[in-house]
C-alpha cells in the first residue's frame, strides 16, 4: 500500500514512517518542519520506497498534488501543543481544523477513502469515568486545542457519512519514547539536566495523568486498520502520577509545587 503521512516528520509521524516501511510499505511524507526534524527521517530517507514533500497542510493545491496516488491517509500534522491555546485563538482552529478539512479535500479529489487520524483523550477534558470508555459522554472543552480536535472528529466522520469514507480515529493519551520533544516528561527531563536536585511542577503534584509507549501505540494504530470499520479508539493506559512514575528521571530532587496548574 502507498501512505501518505502529514507531519511525518514529528515524533509520532516519523515513528509510523519507519513501521510503515519495516511492513513493505510505500510512504510520502508531507511536512512543513515548523515541529518536526529533518534527521527524524534520516532511516526512512535510506529506502527507495521513501518520498518526502515539504510543504503546508493549509496550501490545498500542493497537498492535492502530492497526495496523488496513494491509497492511505494517515492524518498526524497538527499543532501538537495543548498549552496556550489563549494566547494565539485562532491556531487551533486554523493548524488543526482547517487543516483537517484541507485533508480530507485533498482525499476527496484524489479518490483515496481511508483515514487515521491522530486525536487526543484531551477532548474528554476532565472526564469523570476512569478508564475513560470510547462513549463516555464529553465534557465542557477545557482547551481550544481538544476542542479543535474534536471539530476534526466530527469533520471526518461527516466524510465517512457523506462521500463513503472509511475513518479510523485514535485519541491517544501522552504517548512517550523515542524522538519524544514537548510535554510535560520532557520539560521535567530539562528542568533536572539544569538542575537535579530540584524539580517545580504546575499545581499541587498529586496530579495523574495516563501514558502510553510510541512503539506500543503504533502496535495498535497499525492493528486497527487492518480493521474493516473503526471509527473512534482511545488508546490510553492506567494514571499514573505525573510526578512519582517517572521515578528513574526524577531521582532524589526535591518536588515543589506552584499554585499554577
Ligand atoms: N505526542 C502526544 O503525546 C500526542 C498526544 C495526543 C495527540 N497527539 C497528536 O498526534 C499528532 C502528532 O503529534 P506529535 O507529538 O508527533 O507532534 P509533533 O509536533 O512532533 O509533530 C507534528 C508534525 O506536523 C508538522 N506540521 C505541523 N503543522 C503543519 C502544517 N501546517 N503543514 C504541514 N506539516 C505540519 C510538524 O512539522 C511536525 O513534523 C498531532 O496531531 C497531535 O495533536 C499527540
């Protein structure tokens, strides 16, 4: 089969990438490098089975072009960053819904019918169910980037509806591992190569938060569309805490805590 793979070039894109050419697969990537690293694809460059295409999910026309003749779409290219959303509003929108639409254009035009899409278990904001089931019913968006996400959902679903789509939609929970490069764990792993007897976390550190391993995550994205008819899957884990599991990275510093969460 021949993928095309927005924001290959990212943490959990250029991972896929290289699965996808271990299982004899053809892949494009398409990516602007705003986040994502150009030796992040030095392996995949190696392989005749491998293209790459820089450019922009928001210029439908080079999208549509590059997207021609492949079979796959797997949707990863985002503004990957939950915080700050306040500061900048119409980034979510544009990065990731926007986006999403331009995607799903460019599939339209090209004939190509099957999508995964990279969503996140923050558009359960705070849900009150754990483990949190595929139905557990939404909350009040607590984040322009969960509620971007979720405008995505409902963009594909709506495709698979109206023009025959097949969508497979993962929710995936903090995924870590290699080429890992923004989040929490890594400001922690920042914070302790500065300064390892100390560590300050956002609000009280009694939070939990759930974790999942990228080649583990992609065991069950690559499972999945093997699948006739997978339309939403949150791929998650027990909470843990944020501060005392990663016990090997914070070692014997002293935690303190900010009002700040
Ligand atoms: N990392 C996580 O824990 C996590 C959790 C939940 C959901 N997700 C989702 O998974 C996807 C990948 O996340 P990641 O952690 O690998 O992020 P990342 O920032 O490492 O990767 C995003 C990639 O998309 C590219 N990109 C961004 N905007 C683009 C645009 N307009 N046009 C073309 N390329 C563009 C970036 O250059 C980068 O290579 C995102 O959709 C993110 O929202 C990630």
């Amino acid at each position: 089969m021949k993928f095309f793979v927005t924001g290959g070039a990212g943490f959990i894109g250029s991972n896929l990438v290289d699965r996808l050419l271990q299982a004899g697969h053809d892949v494009v990537v398409y990516d602007n490098f705003s986040t994502g690293q150009a030796n992040f694809l030095v392996e995949a460059e190696k392989s005749p089975h491998f293209k790459l295409v820089q450019g922009d999910v928001l210029n439908l026309p080079t999208l549509t072009d590059a997207m021609q003749g492949c079979d796959f779409v797997f949707h990863l290219a985002a503004n990957a960053d939950v915080r700050f959303g306040t500061q900048h509003p119409r980034k979510d929108l544009e990065q990731n819904t926007l986006a999403t639409f331009n995607v799903l254009e460019a599939m339209r035009v090209n004939s190509i019918r099957r999508i995964g899409f990279s969503s996140t278990g923050s558009i359960y904001g705070e849900p009150s169910v754990f483990p949190t089931p595929e139905n557990a019913p939404f909350p009040i968006q607590t984040s322009l980037y969960g509620a971007s996400k979720l405008a995505c959902e409902g963009l594909i679903t709506a495709y698979c509806e109206g023009f025959n789509f097949q969508g497979y939609i993962f929710r995936f929970v903090s995924i870590l591992g290699e080429r890992y490069t923004h989040g929490h764990i890594f400001d922690f792993y920042r914070k302790l190569s500065d300064d390892p007897t100390q560590l300050q976390v956002l609000g009280n550190g009694q939070q939990t938060k759930s974790y999942l391993y990228i080649q583990d995550c992609l065991d069950a994205v690559l499972l999945a569309i093997e699948k006739p008819k997978i339309r939403s899957i949150f791929l998650t884990s027990a909470p843990m805490s944020i501060v005392k599991s990663p016990t090997r990275l914070v070692g014997s510093a002293t935690i303190s805590t900010s009002n700040r969460s």
